[in-house]
C-alpha cells in the first residue's frame, strides 16, 4: 500500500464508510503494476442506503433555491482550485496520466462547477399566451429526480463533474459510480461537495462490480435518470434497464474520431498540432484524433512531420515532471492495442514509428503512428484507445466524408483547410456530434458534448447539459 495515496471508503447519505466487513478491490498503479490501496465494495445494503437517502432527499433539495444550490457548487468551485495539485497527484498514481495533465483536469472540474452553478440559476419556465380570455399557461421547469450516474477511469474528474454538476444545479441528488480502477479521483470531487455544504444524502458515491451495481441502482423505483459514459457494449446494455424503467438516459459512448486534412491546409503545422492532441492521455480519450484521413498531395510530408514530432514525446512515470507520455490505465490495454495494431500490420499496414509494448513494470506502449493502413483493419473500425495514430490517404472530398462516416460512431470529428466552401461542405456532411475545423479544441464547459448513431444519445455541457435534468410541466389557469 501507498502512504502517500488517499485513504479510500464509500460515502453513503453523508456518511464515510470503510473498508471493514466489505469485499475490497485492488487500485493499481499503471506505472509500476502495484497494488496501492484496496477499494470497498458497495453491499446491497449500503447500496439501498444510498437510494433510500436518495429519495429522502429529492424533496428538500429541490426545494432549495437555485442561488443556494449555486453557492454551494460555487464554494466546491473554489476547493477544487486550491486541491487541484494534491488532486493530480492521486489521479496520477491511480491513472498514469502525466501530472501536469491530471492538475490541470481538477482545475477544469471547477471551471464546469462555475459553469453549471449559473446555469442552475438560468433554469427557467415561461408563460405561453393562452387561447381562454383571462387564462394564463405556464411551463414550470422541475428536477426529474434522483440520479444515478456511471463514468469512466479516463477523465476520472471531468466527467463526473459534468454529472454531478449539472443534476445538483437542477435540483437532483446523484448516485455516482466512478471507475474502480480510479477512485481517490472521484472521491476528491465528493469531498469538496460535501466541504462546500451539500447537505446529507444528496450525493452518494458507491463502488463495486460495475454491472452488479449499475443493475441494482437502474432497477430501483428511485432512480428517475441515468446518465452514463462508456462503452458502446456497455451503454446498449444500461439503454435496455433505463427503457424497462421509462427512464431517462444520456449516453456518452464510443467513438473513432476522424481528421480530414485537405492539400491546401498546412500539412506540417497540422501534424505537430495533432501529436499533442492524439497522445494526450496516452490517447485513451473518446474524441482522440485517431484516423487521419490525409489528402494525397500532402500525404507523405504529413507522416514524415507526424513521426519527426511523435519521437519528441518522452515515456515514462506520470509522477515525473519531464514524461509527456504516460502509461495505459490497466492491464488490458497492451495486449488489447496489440492485437489492433498486429491485424492492421497483417493486412499491409507500415508501422512508421512505434508499434510495440515498451519492456519493465507498467503497462507502456510506444507511441505509434501507421500509415497506408487498410479500412477493412479492425483497428479502422475498432477504437484502439491508447497512443497509436492511423495515417489513410484519400483523393477527393467525396471519398475523405466516405471514409469518415464509414463507421457506426458519430462522437467527434476534425477538419482542415483553407477553403471556406469546403469547410461549410464537410460541416454539412460530416456524421458527427462535434466538428472542429481547423484546430483539436473541442471540449468546454460552455459548449455541448455527445455524439450521434452508436456513439449516445444526449449532450453534456452548455445550456444543453443540465435539459435532461429537468422535465416540463404544464399549468394551465383558467
């Protein structure tokens, strides 16, 4: 075990609870392979405590005011900001994202804590001009109930904070699950919650095996929304309970974002601007730039400029200041990249740079770049999720959008070139849920995020991301 790593527990209705008498779970370091800490699990017990309080609380917390409710997001704002740095910390020992990286996550879960706390205030009804002489109809915008939300071990701060932000704003206690394999993270957010004053039972945070307590939680009459970040498997799985239930779900899933580079953009800056963007967390970010649909007039100066910047990265310990690349999160994702990368290869793909597992603890994999690789490789279809780029050639607009929308996911989608015409053309026909041209920035609190096709359904951040929240009721005054 790991001094310097967060002591772990459940918080269940405003109570820590611990370890004992509970199954626990290893929280390993991808770094080392170590074990740093044993997570508890959730019982059946405490996981009916947490929907109990749940319920019990909806009511009180509706009716808090929405400047309450901002306040309260707002003081969290604020202690995510001074804990930022321990915060990174833990999330790199649990994670392997270079440090800097995860600091800088905290700090932009408080960026979405402000954002939402003024979208709670911003929540409002209207009076629609009614048919009767003297009546009045007013749409009233209420909190649809307790929520229970799942997120993922890649961004172990910024999706719950999306979460958890925009439900508290509109009123809604949350039931959150956050990844097993990084759990100080999500923990820590709960914390500055419940410093900032949140009141008892209106957030709980469970762990567990994942479909066991996703099971359990959608199932029960108290639950009135689910929000979920994952898989494509595992979010058609969560949809099925929801509909059992009638209940709402927001599902941020998979996806294989594609970059279309025109010859008449700038193939080299492009390049070097890419490798930040797709390496990033060891790429294991749902809207990695990751096929790089490449026009065939700057096709080869574009790989050549793409490995020249790839070999800058430096491998290594998240904890070291100077490693801009770090692990993968767990043991699976070697061989699973592996397998990915081996099928491509077998099927007439170069391997420009990289390509293999890096030797010694960890679970390393060297950053990657593939060129001429055939769109029929599975790693075309599949998301490799870990630091490998695939470099395609393409002759003409029709057959870059072809390659582009070739897949069932629709999440986000990269554009560049100097034509204005073209830029509106693959704004029009691009199947995706995000686009940006001609830069890698995608993701603000102010802007909507999610996707189309099997990549979800729903939008998290903007105005858009607190709607699924809350519910229109009609009251109609004769």
């Amino acid at each position: 075990m790991n001094a310097d790593y967060p002591e772990l527990a459940l918080l269940v209705g405003g109570e820590w609870r611990s370890a004992g008498g509970r199954e626990t779970l290893p929280v390993r370091n991808p770094a080392t392979g170590e074990v740093i800490a044993r997570l508890p699990a959730a019982s059946v017990g405490d996981l009916d405590d947490a929907l109990e309080r749940a319920q019990r609380a909806a009511d009180p917390w509706r009716a808090t005011t929405a400047y309450d409710r901002y306040r309260m997001l707002r003081r969290a704002a604020e202690l995510l900001r001074v804990r930022a740095p321990e915060i990174g910390r833990a999330t790199t020992m649990e994670q392997g994202k270079p440090v800097a990286e995860a600091t800088a996550e905290a700090v932009s879960a408080a960026d979405i804590f402000d954002w939402f706390a003024e979208e709670g205030r911003r929540a409002y009804g209207r009076i629609v001009p009614s048919r009767v002489p003297g009546g009045r109809d007013l749409v009233l915008r209420q909190p649809v109930g307790p929520v229970a939300a799942f997120t993922p071990w890649n961004f172990p701060i910024t999706i719950p904070a999306r979460k958890l932000a925009a439900a508290l704003a509109a009123g809604c206690p949350v039931i959150l699950k956050p990844a097993e394999e990084t759990p100080a993270t999500g923990l820590a957010l709960a914390r500055a919650l419940v410093d900032a004053g949140l009141p008892d039972g209106v957030l709980s945070v469970v762990f567990g095996r994942p479909a066991e307590v996703s099971e359990h939680l959608i199932r029960s009459d108290a639950v009135r929304k689910v929000t979920f970040t994952g898989s494509t498997a595992v979010g058609k799985r969560i949809a099925r309970l929801a509909a059992d239930g009638v209940k709402r779900a927001t599902l941020e899933l998979g996806g294989h974002a594609p970059v279309l580079v025109f010859d008449d953009a700038d193939a080299e800056t492009v390049a070097r601007r890419a490798v930040a963007s797709k390496f990033r967390n060891a790429g294991q970010i749902c809207i990695a730039p990751t096929r790089f649909l490449i026009q065939e007039g700057v096709y080869e100066r574009f790989v050549r400029a793409m490995a020249d910047e790839i070999s800058r990265l430096r491998m290594g310990d998240g904890l070291d200041a100077s490693t801009t690349l770090g692990p993968l999160a767990h043991e699976r994702r070697p061989a699973a990249v592996a397998a990915l990368v081996d099928d491509a290869v077998d099927r007439g793909a170069r391997i420009v740079t990289g390509g293999g597992e890096a030797p010694g603890p960890g679970y390393f994999w060297h950053p990657t770049l593939l060129a001429e690789v055939d769109p029929a490789a599975r790693i075309m279809r599949e998301e490799p999720f870990g630091p490998v780029a695939l470099a395609v050639p393409f002759a003409d607009t029709d057959e870059a959008l072809r390659l582009a929308n070739a897949l069932p996911y629709g999440l986000a989608s990269y554009a560049f070139t100097d034509s204005r015409s073209r830029a509106r053309e693959v704004s029009e026909r691009i199947e995706a849920g995000m686009l940006a041209i001609n830069h890698f920035r995608l993701v603000g609190p102010e802007t909507p995020f999610g996707g189309v096709k099997e990549s979800g359904y729903g939008s998290e951040g903007g105005s858009e991301g607190i709607e699924d929240f809350l519910h229109s009721k009609l009251v109609s005054e004769a």
